[in-house]
C-alpha cells in the first residue's frame, strides 16, 4: 500500500487543530474541533484504501487490483452523513445556550460546586455521640467543686451556675 | 423458515414506528398506541429468536443477500438474544412510565410528542448494536442510539439539560470518532471490517499492531460503558435528564458499551495480554464509583454514581476471560439493566410524590406511600446484593470465578468487590434512612409538596383543576412491573446462569460465532487462553 503524504500531513494538522479548538470553553470552538476531528478521521479512513485506481466500475478486461477500494469511500459517506446531523444538533444547542444564557461558555455543573463545598461534617451522621447515653447513668460529674451525679448536675444547671456540657436531653442553656 | 431469519425486523420494528409516529405527532393517542403496539411486538420477536438461539445455537443472516466478509451480517447468538430481551423489555417497561407521566401531566402536545419517535429510534440503534456482525454497523448502530440520545438528553430545552447535554454530546462525539479512527486502523490493517472474519485475520498481525487496535477499540466502548478514568461525564449529564430517559439510559446506553467491550475481548482479541490493565480498571471502576456515590445527597445523582461502580463488575467478570468470570458478566449485565432502570424510575416517583430526589428534602415517605417506599427497597436489596435476590447470585458467581482464578490480582478483585457491594449497601441504607424513615418535619429543607399531604380528591370536584395525579396508576404499574421482572430474575436465575455459562462457553470457543457467519467449513484456530492468565 502506498502511502499519500499530502493527505497524511492534512490530515496531521486537522487533528492538531481539532484536539487544540476541542479543549476550549467556548461553546463555538468546541464544535469546529468536532468538524476538525471528523474530517480528519474522514481522511485517516480514505487513506487506509490504498491508492487511487480506477473508478470500480466492472469491466471484463481490468484486473481486479487496478480498481480502487470502494469500501472507504462509501464508510466516509456513512461518517459524514452522520457528523452532519452532529453538527446541526450541536448548533442547536448553542444557539439555546445563547438564548438561555447569553454565553457560550461551557458552564460548570451547580449541583459539583454544591457537592464539593459541602463540609465533611455531617450534622446527622456525624453528631458527637454523648459520652453517656443510658438512662441510668452511673457517672459522677464535678461541678461547683463537689461531686454529684450526672443527672442531678444536669438539673441543677442553670443560667449563671457553672456551666457543665449539655446532656443529651436536659441541661438547658 | 429459519426463524433466526427474522432478526433484521428487531431494527426495522422501531424504525417503522418512528416513522408512523412522527406522522401521527398531531395524535398523541393514536402516537401511544402505535410506539407501545411495535414495541410489545418486538419483545414478542427477540424472545422468539432467543428461544431459537438457546434451542439451536448461533446463526447469521446476511442483508440484502451479499455474502459474509463482504456485506453486512446481523449475528444471533444467546448473549446478543438475551441482551435484545432484556432490553426491550426494559425500554417496554419504561415507555409506558413515560405515557403514564405524559398524560398525567396533561402535556398532550409539543416538545413531548417528539419523544415517541426519538425513544424508538434510540430502541432501533440498541438492538442493532447489539445485532450487528461488523465493525462498521455497530459503529452506525451507536450512532443512531447516540443521537437519539442527544435529542432525549435535551428534551425541553431547559437550562441544566442544555449543560448537561453540551457535556454528554461532546463526549460522546469524541467516543465516537475515536471508534472511527479503531475501525479505519482495523481495515488499513487487515482489510474487513466484518467481524467473523476479522476474527481470524487479526491473528495474523504482529502484537504491537494488535495491542494498538485492542487499545483504540478499548478506550472508544469504555468511554461509552463509562469506565473509571473514562466515567467522568456520566454522573455529570444523566441526572438533569427526565426520569424516564435517565431510566433507560441508566439501563441500556452503558451496557451496549459494555456488550462490545465484551465481543472485542471474545471474538476480536482472545487471549490477549490486556486482562490484568482490565482488573485493575475495573477495581478502580467499582471503589471510584461507590465512593462518589456516598458524597451524593440527591438520589438520581447518587444512582448515577453506583451506575458507574457497577460497571466495574461487568469489566471484572469479563478480564478474568474464564467461562465461570464471563458467565456471571453476562448474567450481571442482565440483572443490572433491570435492576438500575426500576431504581431510576422509583426516583421518578419519589420525585413526584415527595417534589424533590434530594435526600435533604425529603422524610417520611414509607409511611406517606408504603407501596413506593417497597418499589425502592426491593431492587435497592437487589443491587446492593442482598440475598437471595440476583444481585447477590451475580456477585457470587463473579467472587467465586475470582478466587477459581486464584492470583493476587484477582483476590484484590474480590475484595474489592465485597467492599463495594457494602458501601452501596450503605449509600442505599442512607437514602432509606432519610426519605423514607425519617419523619418530615426531620428533613432539613422539607419539600413543600411533602407536607402538603395527600392532593386534593376528598376537596371535591372543584379542586381537581389544580392537582396533578402523584401517584398515577400507569406509572406504579410499569415500575412494579420491572420490579418484578428483577424478582424474576431471581426466581428463574438457575436457567438464567445455565444460559449465561452457554453463551459465555461460545464466546470463548468463537468457532460457533465464525461458522455461522462464514460458513461451517472454516477452520478456527485455537485460541491460546491460558486459564485466563
């Protein structure tokens, strides 16, 4: 198979060109790095069909290896139809992008930011569990200097004694 | 008459659909009637060509009479059948959830009566992805799937579904060009694009040549079966969509990406040296994922995610290229598509009866609706693995083809599946908690719908005018339907595996899939499968 440099060097710097205008924000640039892309590919298929022959029209005295492949051309055919619909879809969507928004930019998603400001912490999953959570508890607290039960410090609590943590339920601030 | 003959009409069904009911788009009941007829008739079709392919093994039918390497094959063998079965009855279940939303919303005209056509040609592009016997057919197969997809995507035109879509259609455009530039590498390289036969020539190449093809066809399907490093743009575009497209994206759209990772690795490249890459992606795939999945408060979100981390279970069964590894794959990709769909359309519901499918809005649905707050728990249980229902019996089928493997590797895998299966126990545990346990008045920003209580019927005749149905029949019934075609699924996994192990044992084998395309007289060579290694 003989090799077309034109066509690889075309089709070189479409990619370039494609790969570069697809890594935009604009909205614009991106698709025209899409047409890029397809063309280029459109090229990369056309060449893998080898050289140019003659039109593959069947006629009894032409051996067989002088027509040309007619297999990549009607795969290019299929390809471009189909980046055609691509593209006008594409357009649509910028054209109501400039509608909604007033911008072609690539907008970021809303729900992400939400997601990754939210703080690890998570008031119901996170919560400190009280140290005591039995009904009955048998732990003695200092409050005041003396010692007491936990509960009845938690009762006895109010605005201007000592403050001990708030329990659980009780201990009223 | 052979009835594997009739397989074209899987594609041309919806096809024809699409057509009448975009001639019919002025008539939304004549337009119902018509996508869901066709569609029920196609399910009655592949379940026919499944039954032919179980009872009589693989066959090929050629289009339009032109022969094997040359023109276009559609191969029916037990994998491609029980993917067309799952899937339609899927899209089946989904499209009368979309009718039921439809008229309960009242929108009898425009933008929705677009949807009909566009849903049966996304059907027509599934089915003939998962038909086709050449390179380039599945390539235009995906492509009519993926525009269909697009349109759906964007339904509406809202805002968020103009973002999401620019992401998803950019993405996908440059999967796509990627596979083409696979395929134009595939025939520059051996000079067919006809799968069969590409399946014997690319032997033939040198191994750089082949890792390279191996590769490209590789990143092009796991951009599209979203695995890990590739996965970015699914939990990024499925949630903004409507519940049911997002269903049936959910199910359908990945797992014809995964349904040609799984041919490539079979028929194209066995025995090839990229399984250990595959184990390490799909680990990657599955704690990636779940994990995600966790940081998510809005359920669609954190579906998507365990979407993603599933897939890693698929991708883990298929690396390991034993008949026991692919097996439990293929049986997991049919659970999952069920399975993932009903958990899609249960978010729906929840989402109209409860106003939001944010898990800090909502509280208190078990007790508002038992019935839906069943629908989620069962294939809820179900995906996390939960026995005995068949997500469970996937798993174990995958853990036990991995330590039947027994390398380091592979134990890793299993691990790293147990783990995951937890953590989405987890991540399901914590939707359960919040929006169906909890009490309202607990939700941090209830939504308003939530404390309304239940509409307005016992108001009288004056306040219907007002209310939308929360609730309506059409909707719970075909979402209950899938629920118990995941329980099904269960109940019936015995036969079910039996199928899986047999098409797991023809892929592998490869001589089924060649003769019937090729005919019966060529010569296989053996594949040099080591046990997998």
């Amino acid at each position: 198979m003989s090799v077309n440099l034109t066509l690889l060097i075309v089709m070189g710097a479409l990619y370039a060109c494609g790969i570069y205008l697809i890594l935009e924000r604009s909205l614009t640039r991106v698709l025209l790095g899409l047409m890029l892309l397809a063309n280029a590919t459109n090229l990369l298929i056309l060449s893998t069909g080898g050289y140019a022959g003659l039109a593959p029209f069947f006629t009894k005295d032409t051996p067989a290896a002088d027509y040309n492949d007619p297999l990549p051309q009607a795969l290019i055919l299929t390809s471009i139809v189909i980046s055609f619909a691509v593209t006008a879809f594409m357009l649509g969507i910028i054209y109501r992008t400039w509608v909604l928004a007033r911008q072609d930019d690539i907008q970021d998603d809303v729900e992400d930011l939400r997601v990754a400001e939210t703080p690890s912490f998570d008031a119901e999953d996170d919560a400190e569990i009280p140290a005591e959570t039995s009904e009955f508890p048998l732990t003695t607290v200092t409050a005041g200097g003396r010692e007491m039960p936990a509960e009845l410090a938690a009762a006895e609590e109010q605005p201007g004694s000592l403050n001990l943590e708030s329990g659980p339920e009780g201990g009223t601030k | 008459m052979n009835i594997a003959s009739l397989a074209p009409l899987a594609v041309v069904l919806p096809i024809l659909g699409a057509a009448l009911t975009f001639l019919l788009i002025r008539h939304s009941r004549a337009q119902r009637a018509v996508s869901i007829g066709l569609l029920s008739l196609t399910l009655a079709l592949e379940c026919l060509l499944l039954a032919s392919a179980w009872n009589s093994g693989t066959a090929a039918v050629t289009i339009g009479g032109w022969l094997p390497p040359w023109g276009i094959v559609m191969v029916v063998d037990q994998f491609s059948s029980l993917m067309l079965v799952v899937s339609s009855a899927v899209s089946l279940a989904v499209l009368v959830y979309a009718t039921g939303q439809g008229m309960a919303d009242g929108d009898e005209d425009a933008p929705v009566s677009i949807f009909h056509p566009t849903y049966l040609i996304l059907v027509a592009g599934v089915s003939n992805a998962f038909l086709s016997g050449d390179l380039f057919n599945l390539y235009v197969g995906f492509e009519i799937l993926l525009t269909a997809s697009y349109v759906l995507m964007t339904l509406g035109g809202t805002g968020p579904r103009i973002r999401a879509g620019v992401t998803y259609v950019v993405v996908s455009v440059v999967s796509s060009v990627l596979f083409l530039i696979a395929i134009a590498m595939v025939y520059g390289a051996t000079g067919t694009v006809n799968m069969a036969d590409l399946a014997l020539k690319l032997g033939d190449l040198d191994q750089g040549t082949r890792t390279l093809l191996h590769v490209m066809l590789l990143v092009a399907f796991g951009i599209k079966a979203a695995v890990f490093p590739l996965s970015f743009w699914l939990p990024d575009s499925y949630p903004t969509a409507p519940a049911p497209v997002t269903a049936v994206f959910a199910g359908l759209l990945t797992k014809v990406g995964v349904y040609a990772m799984v041919r490539t690795e079979t028929l194209l490249f066995p025995g090839d040296t990229l399984n250990t890459p595959l184990m390490v992606v799909a680990l990657l795939t599955m704690v990636v994922g779940i994990l995600g999945a966790l940081a998510q408060s809005d359920i669609k979100r954190l579906l998507s995610f365990t979407l993603v981390s599933h897939i890693g279970y698929m991708v883990f069964g298929l690396a390991m290229s034993s008949v026991a590894g692919l097996a439990a794959a293929v049986f997991y990709v049919a659970h999952h598509i069920t399975i993932q769909t009903s958990l899609f359309l249960v978010t729906g519901l929840i989402e109209r009866r409860g106003g939001s499918s944010s898990v800090d809005r909502l509280g208190g649905l078990a007790k508002l609706s038992p019935l839906l707050a069943l629908l989620f728990f069962i294939p809820g249980m179900n995906l996390a693995g939960i026995p005995p229902f068949s997500g469970f019996l996937g798993k174990v089928g995958l853990l036990q083809a991995g330590i039947e493997l027994g390398t380091p590797l592979a134990y890793a895998l299993v691990i790293g599946g147990v783990v995951t299966s937890l953590l989405t126990l987890l991540a399901i545990a914590r939707v359960w908690n919040r929006a169906f346990w909890r009490k309202p008045e607990d939700a941090e920003h209830p939504d308003p719908v939530l404390l309304a209580g239940p509409s307005g019927r016992a108001a009288g005749p004056g306040a219907k005018i007002n209310t939308v149905t929360l609730l309506p029949r059409t909707m719970v019934g075909s979402t209950l339907g899938l629920v118990v075609l995941g329980v099904a699924l269960t109940v019936f996994a015995g036969p079910l595996f039996g199928l899986s192990d047999q098409a797991a044992r023809d892929m592998l084998d490869r001589a089924p899939y060649i003769q019937s395309v090729l005919g019966s007289d060529t010569a296989v060579p053996a594949t040099v499968t080591g046990g997998g290694r």
